[in-house]
C-alpha cells in the first residue's frame, strides 16, 4: 500500500503541474483484482503531500467513495482536506431501498439523505465553534487513538495519538481482509451483508459491554444483594477485556509480593463516600429514577448529581424516614435550567458543565414532548416547548470568564464546592491546570464512554476520548505544576467494577462518577430510547403509566455500590495498600496486559498514560488543601451585617454604600442568606433595599433574590443580574453626568444570563448576548448589541432603541419589545424561531369582558403576564413606567408623553412554538372550566 500511495501522490502532483485545477480520487474500479486505499487515508495522503509541495491551494479536491455512509465519515474527510465528497454506494442503496417504498422518489430519498448529512455536520462544525466549510476544510481537528505516530506523521501530518498502534502494515492487512470478505464464498455474507450493531447490541455483532448477559447479571446480584452473582457480573466484564473494548482492559497490576490484610484496609464505608451516581437531568429520566439514585446516595454518604435540569425545591426537605431526595451535586450547565438562589444554596457540590462526555462540545436537548407541566415549573420553561441547553462556548469564551462564573457561585454558597466537569482529550491537562488556578475546587474528567441514549450518533461514537487518557494526563500536568493538592478529581465515563476504580485511583482520580450502572441497577434494559418517551421500565420517560412500571429501589443502589467498594478492598489489598490516598497517582502499578494476543495490538506504547512524575516530598499528589476564593474581601459581609433585621425577622432595612470595580459579584453572599432562611419565595419587595454608587466589579447583583432591591447610580459591567432570583436591579448614570443616556453603554456583555426572575431597569445601552438564557426576568433597557435574547425561554425584554445583530436566535419562549423606529430591525433578527407582530390597540374595557377570570389585579385592570399572546399595549406601557419611576429616563418619559405615536412603532418578537404551546394551554384550561 505504500508503494501505491506514493504513485497516487505523485500522480496527483503532475495533475496540478499540468494546470489541472480539481482533482477526483476515486475507488470506484475497485473489483476483484483490485483492493482500494482507504478513502481517508488516500484523501489524507495527497493533502499533505501537495501541502509540503506548495501546491494545495492550486488545487480542488473531490472524493468520490463508497465507503462514506455516516455523518462522521464525511466530517473526517472534509478535516482533512476533501472539498465536496460524492457517496455514490451510499445513494445507490437509497435507490435500492426506493423500489420497495411507495411514495418515495429518487430524488427524494437523495435528497433527504443530503440534508440529514448536511445538517450532521453543521452540528459538528458547531461543537468546534466553526462557521463555514471552507474553515472547516482540512482542520484536522480530531484526536487518534491506536494509531502510531510515525505513520500519523507521514500521512495525517499534526494529528496525535497518546498510546501509538498500528501502522500502515496492519492497515493494509485489515483493507486485504474486508476485500477478501467481500468477494469471498463465505456463506454468512453471500446474501446478507454484515448485521452491524455499532450503536445498538445486536446477536452476532459488534461487541458491546453492556448485554443482555451483563445486564442481567447484574440486576440479579444486587436485587438479592449477592456477592457471588456481582463476581460473575465483573468476570463478564473482564473476559470482555479478549474484546479489546476499553484502554483498560488491555492493562493488568503489579500485584504486590506481600499482600495487606483485608482486614487492615480502608473500609468500603470510607471507599463509597467517593461515589458519585452521573449528570441526568429530572426530564431526560423519570422523577422515580432520579430521586431513587439520590436517595442511595444520600444514605451512603455518596453524592448524587440533579444534572442541568433543576430540582424540585420540596426534594431539599428530609424525609419523615430520615432518607433525602436532596441531590449533592447541583448542575448548572453554564446558568439555565431551574438555577435559583435556593437551587445553589442547597448543594453541597455546584458543578459547571463545560462540557459532558457522552456529548462534548454541544448542549443538553429535552423535546417538547418530554416537558410536562411539573418539567416546566422545574426549568422555568413552558409546557410542550422543546428545551436547548447551548454549547458553553456561547457562554464561556475564555479562562477568565469560568474564573468568574466559579467566583459567582462560591459567593451565593461558600460551604460548597465548586466542580468544573471537562472532556477526556488531547490538551485537558492544561485546561484543567487552568480550572485549578481559576479556583475551582474540583474538576471531573468524563471519557466518551457511556452517556444517555438520546445523545445523537455522531456524539454517542465519535467525540471525546477514553477517559485513561484525559485523566493520566490531568492528573500529570497537575502533579508538575503543583496544583494537584488544591483540586480534587473525579473521573467518569462507563465505571462498571472495582477494577475500573482501582485503575482510576492509580492514574489519578480522588473520586469517581458512575451513571449508566446504577442506572441498569435501577431497571433500565439499555433499550436506546430514551428520546423518544416510551421507556418501557419507567427509567427514561415522563408518561405516567410508564412511569408506574419502575421497579428499582435505593436498596439496590446502596447494595451496588457497597459491591464495588468491597471489589476494591479486594483489589487494594492485592496491591499492598491500606488507604485509598496512597494509592493515588501510583501509576507504577500498572503495566501493560502481555498476554492479549491480538494482530493489532502489537504497536500499543500506554508509557505516555502510566508515566509517574518525578516530584519532591512536599508536592501533593491528591486532593489536600482547600483553594482561597478570596471571599473574605466581598463587600457583601457588610450588607449582610447591615441587613440583620431583615434576615432575621423580616424588617425593611435600608443601606447605602460606595462601590468600586473590584467589588465582583455584589449582592450574590446576601441574596444566599435570603435563599437559605426564605428559600425562593424570599422576602417581600423592597425589604433590603441597597443604594450604590460607583463603577460596579462583574456580576453585579448576580442571583439576586426576591426581596432584594438595588440602584447603582453609576454604571454596571459583565454579567449584571446573572441568575437573578427575584430582586429588582435599577442602574442609572449620575445626575451630574452631561451625556445621552440612550446613546450610551451603562452595562456590559451577558446581562441577565440565565435569569429567572425578578426585574431590571437599564437608563442606557447593554452590550451583547443581553439576557441570554433568560427564562423569567423582566427588562427594560434602551438598546443592545449583536444576540439579544439569545435562548431566552422566559420572561419579557423591552428594547427602546436600536438592537445588534441575530436578536432571538434559539428563542424558544418569552417575548421581546423592540422599538422599531426605521423599520430595520427585521433585517437585524433571527427569524428561524421566532415571528414578528405588530402591536395592536387593545381596550381594557373589552379585554377585561373577555378575560376568563381568576387573574383580576387589585385596581380591576387584567393582570398583564397572565397571557403573553394578549395585553401587549398594557405590559409595555406598565413597564415603561416602571422603567421611568426607577432611573426618571428620559427616553421612557418621551415614549410615555407620545404613547399613540410611538406605541405602533413597537414590534413584538413571539416564539413560534412558544406561542402554540400557550394556545394548547389555554385552550385545555378553557376545556376543564366548561
């Protein structure tokens, strides 16, 4: 094969010499005689090779291959190097298939094929923060595993791979092998093609760890709590190792000559208080299974993880039994989805999802049919409407901004920990350096392994890494930049057995996630349904009747769990350690599995994974100190002494104070105070009522709860009313200053990100990104920069002025007021979810005949959030002269005194679905009044 890649590279050279300004590699002559170079390997080759010869941008290039099917085939050949791609197997099999389907053209099923690839890789492109496919081209950005770096070198030039592999020798051989198959007399492939089974378990197909064989096993060890039944379940496991499944399975211990007594190792009381049950929202699975995962844990000592869907604030409560559905872990998922004051402020663990495993680089998805009423009050979000959780990059976008996040939270609730979760990969070690210094107090490494069975195909196979390789990596990095005793790690990503943990333990990790085994535990069958709301065990559904049909039990959690951690007492013993912390790190113990034999293994180097560094007696190599956040200079340990009487016994209190912009994240300490006395029903308004004045630090006035007002006569930064809960921010310029407010910043990017209620009044112009991911606040501000309400499920933003760029991309609720003065802004908005309508003249007469009662306010007018499709003219003028009686704007005061004139100029932005949700809902309420 190499003898014919170089005839291919030079053949490809004299094409573009003589003047050729596209070239077309081809296997479609492949036949009997003729076995054909890999598709990417030949695409891969002749990019590079005409890269180093100058001679690449000479030159197009198209592959045209039988070998590209699925979305991933095609986004690795556009990376390196392929500028159009024609699947001509693939649509010959779509023309096939249309014989026997009635209705389907040709050109239908072709075309319908192009769009499904399309729109694959646009997401892929959009995990990687990559708008176009001219960027996309030859980007190279993939990670190798079981390659060896002299063949990646030679032909997929930059590209890396920690644990080396195989060659160009075995991949001749495994191409002569699939030709041979495929023109061979084998019976089984004479009239049926291989049976698969990549993404689902299939009889005779691709491997899988978890079988029915698996499954079942251990369902039945830890239902009749039987150690036995558990060590046949870890023997499946490990002869799956013969598999080659995991990076761990091809690894094997140093087992020490003088074993420890068992009896003198760590108890497995000790070892479960490690555990942690994986991120599943309550809405990707049932209310059952989420609440029987946290109570196992709570009740050993472990913790449990709510995911980024919120949490019922009843489940903060202790059972009358003693048991908690309380969940340790609170997600935040970069700020959206249920995060309240109160949410926070009941943790024990807040972790940042930067990214997950099971899907890297893209956000959480719950369809519209998995968000039920009790969904929807969780979330903040509305009935039937589809739930996006964007990828954090459109919330993160530098070290300095997670810092800040960390800040923020540790601020609402100094008691927990602050946990950052980042993806098995090339180059997590420094990341996660970065998160230590950034003042994280924990961080967890996810490998691509596992994860939920809604995740999209090219997620569940084709992105992250195995999680040996992020956590060797992290835990070396951290050890030479001695950061490693001010951060504890935790790794997830298909834990199954003691032997996983013990592994983990050796490369690093203090703590350990593991979700799909307590989920199996819990009943789950592995079905891959999970999108779709028809779980038949009750695990991954919201359906009520399916839902009845869960039968798991914390027992079998707690029984689970106590297995594991008797394993690896066992395995601890054998190794000749007696606590958990000495075994951290020692990395030595490990070695590669010698007696696999394996044609394809034989290039296997795990050396980068196992090397243990060099270090002196006083640098940590586990979790031992805690970080210094710096709280003790907030500025909010003198409101809170200031507010006392508030706190205590609910008396209005009034504070004046001077700011500067170093006071970061002003009112979070005193609005978790609030949260933990009052929980998010807060105090009455205006109750702690806060004057400021100065130039504010970031995340002024971050998760503000209910009760709490502030004006900042001055101007505000990043962040202002990030997470707010409730309160109520008014931000002015001083009375002495001489310039246009309307015509001028007052706050900075990111205002109002992830908030859920209460209402801010801004007399200026916000940056960009104003109330992103909002899901409940109101906001009156006079104009904005490029994607305003960007995700914005909830709540109401009025804009009296101009607005940026892509206003409303992924909104999927609430509503928008722009002011619309030279009829522009639909040039300006993203209209891909979101319907612009004027707004009509509407007689409060009328209205008040027509409403359905049950929503009168106190002066009989309507209540104007009761139906976000109706009382448009009511809401804006309330809030406009909200926005006039708390910063005396004069651009509210000149729209207030020319109300007819300008109450037309007005565009109301609606959620398409968000309004046919509303319309469904009214009319189920209009139903059950008859």
């Amino acid at each position: 094969m190499e003898a014919a890649l170089d005839k291919l590279c030079l053949a490809a050279k004299q094409a573009v010499e003589e003047g050729n300004n596209i070239l077309a590699l081809s296997d479609r002559d492949l036949d009997i005689a003729h076995i054909a170079i890999p598709a990417l390997l030949a695409t891969s080759a002749v990019h590079h090779y005409l890269t180093r010869e100058g001679l690449r941008t000479k030159v197009g290039l198209v592959v045209e291959t039988g070998e590209a099917r699925e979305v991933h085939h095609f986004a690795l050949l556009a990376a390196y190097g392929a500028e159009a791609v024609n699947p001509y197997l693939a649509f010959d099999t779509l023309s096939g298939l249309c014989e026997d389907i009635a209705d389907l053209s040709e050109y239908e099923a072709h075309k319908r094929y192009i769009k499904a690839i399309s729109k694959g890789l646009l997401k892929v492109m959009s995990k990687m923060g990559i708008s176009t496919y001219q960027s996309y081209c030859g980007a190279q950005i993939f990670n190798a595993i079981g390659l060896a770096e002299p063949f990646l070198d030679r032909y997929f030039t930059g590209t890396t791979s920690t644990v080396e592999g195989v060659g160009l020798a075995e991949i001749s051989e495994e191409t002569s092998r699939r030709h041979r198959i495929a023109f061979g007399n084998a019976p089984l492939y004479r009239d049926a093609l291989d049976i698969g089974g990549e993404y689902a378990y299939r009889l005779r197909g691709e491997a899988h760890t978890w079988t029915p064989a698996t499954i079942s096993t251990l369902q039945h060890a830890t239902r009749s709590n039987s150690y036995e039944k558990y060590a046949e379940f870890c023997r499946l496991i490990d002869e799956q190792n013969e598999a080659l499944l995991t990076l761990r399975g091809l690894m094997s211990f140093k087992e020490d000559a003088t074993p420890v007594p068992l009896d003198e190792v760590e108890s497995a009381a000790d070892i479960v208080k490690r555990f942690a049950t994986g991120a599943m929202s309550f809405g990707s699975i049932s209310y059952e299974a989420h609440t029987n995962l946290a109570i196992a844990m709570n009740r050993i000592g472990g913790k449990s993880n709510t995911g980024e869907g919120g949490e019922l604030p009843e489940r903060f409560k202790t059972l009358p039994n003693g048991d908690s559905m309380r969940s340790a872990i609170k997600q935040v998922a970069s700020g959206r989805f249920g995060v309240t004051t109160e949410y926070l402020v009941n943790a024990d663990d807040i972790q940042i999802k930067v990214s997950q495993g099971a899907k890297p680089g893209e956000g959480g998805q719950l369809p519209g049919h998995k968000v039920d009423a009790v969904i929807a009050r969780v979330r903040h979000s509305t009935r039937g409407v589809g739930l996006i959780s964007p990828p954090p990059h459109h919330d993160i976008y530098s070290i300095e901004d997670l810092a800040q996040l960390i800040h923020d939270l540790k601020n609402v609730n100094p008691e927990a920990r602050i946990s950052v979760k980042l993806v098995s990969e090339h180059g997590v070690g420094t990341v996660a350096a970065g998160v230590s210094k950034a003042h994280a107090d924990h961080v967890t490494i996810s490998g691509y392994d596992g994860g939920t069975g809604a995740s999209p195909m090219t997620s569940i196979k084709h992105a992250g890494l195995p999680w040996e390789i992020g956590l060797a990596e992290t835990h070396q990095t951290l050890v030479l930049n001695k950061l490693r005793g001010r951060i504890a790690v935790q790794v997830d990503g298909g834990l199954r057995t003691g032997r996983d943990v013990i592994i983990g333990a050796l490369l690093g990790a203090d703590e350990f996630g593991f979700a799909t085994a307590p989920l199996i535990v819990s009943g789950c069958l592995m079905m891959r349904k999970c999108h779709l709301n028809t779980c038949p065990v009750g695990v991954a559904t919201q359906d009520p009747e399916l839902r009845k049909r869960f039968t798991g039990q914390p027992e079998h959690v707690v029984n689970y769990f106590f297995m594991v951690a008797e394993d690896v007492r066992q395995w601890m013993a054998k190794l000749g350690f007696r606590s958990f912390n000495e075994m951290i790190g020692r990395s030595d113990k490990l070695d590669m599995q010698r007696s696999l034999n394996h044609w394809k293994t034989e290039g296997l180097d795990f050396s980068r994974v196992f090397y243990k560094p060099e270090i002196d007696g006083a640098t940590a190599v586990y979790n031992t100190e805690r970080q210094d956040h710096g709280l003790d200079q907030a500025l909010d340990h003198t409101l809170i002494a200031a507010a006392q009487p508030a706190l205590q016994n609910g008396q209005p209190v009034i504070i004046n104070t001077p700011i500067r912009n170093i006071n970061r994240t002003f009112g979070a300490m005193l609005s978790g105070e609030v949260a933990k006395r009052y929980g998010h029903k807060g105090l009455p308004e205006d109750t702690i009522a806060i004057n400021v004045k100065g130039t504010a630090g970031q995340s002024f006035g971050a998760f503000l709860a209910q009760g709490i007002s502030i004006e900042l006569e001055g101007e505000g930064n990043d962040y202002v009313g990030k997470g707010m809960s409730g309160g109520r921010i008014a931000i002015y310029q001083p009375k002495d200053c001489p310039i246009t407010p309307a015509e001028n910043i007052i706050v900075g990017n990111t205002v109002l990100y992830g908030a859920v209620s209460g209402e801010c009044y801004f007399s200026g112009v916000a940056g960009e990104r104003f109330a992103v991911r909002n899901s409940g606040a109101v906001a009156v501000v006079e104009g904005v920069g490029d994607h305003g309400c960007e995700y914005m499920t909830g709540g109401v933003v009025i804009v009296l002025g101009q607005t940026g760029r892509n206003f409303a991309a992924g909104m999927s609720g609430g509503v928008a007021y722009v002011l619309d003065e030279d009829r522009s802004f639909e040039k300006r908005c993203n209209l891909a979810m979101v319907e612009l309508e004027p707004i009509p003249e509407e007689d409060d007469t009328l209205e008040a005949i027509a409403h359905q009662g049950g929503d009168m306010e106190t002066h009989g007018r309507v209540h104007i959030m009761s139906d976000m499709t109706r009382y448009d003219a009511q809401r804006l003028k309330h809030f406009i002269e909200n926005h006039k009686r708390y910063t005396n704007s004069a651009r509210a005061q000149h729209i207030l005194d020319n109300w007819q004139d300008y109450l037309p100029r007005f565009v109301k932005v609606m959620p398409v679905d968000y309004r046919e949700a509303l319309k469904q809902i009214q009319a189920e309420q209009a139903t059950a009044s008859c």
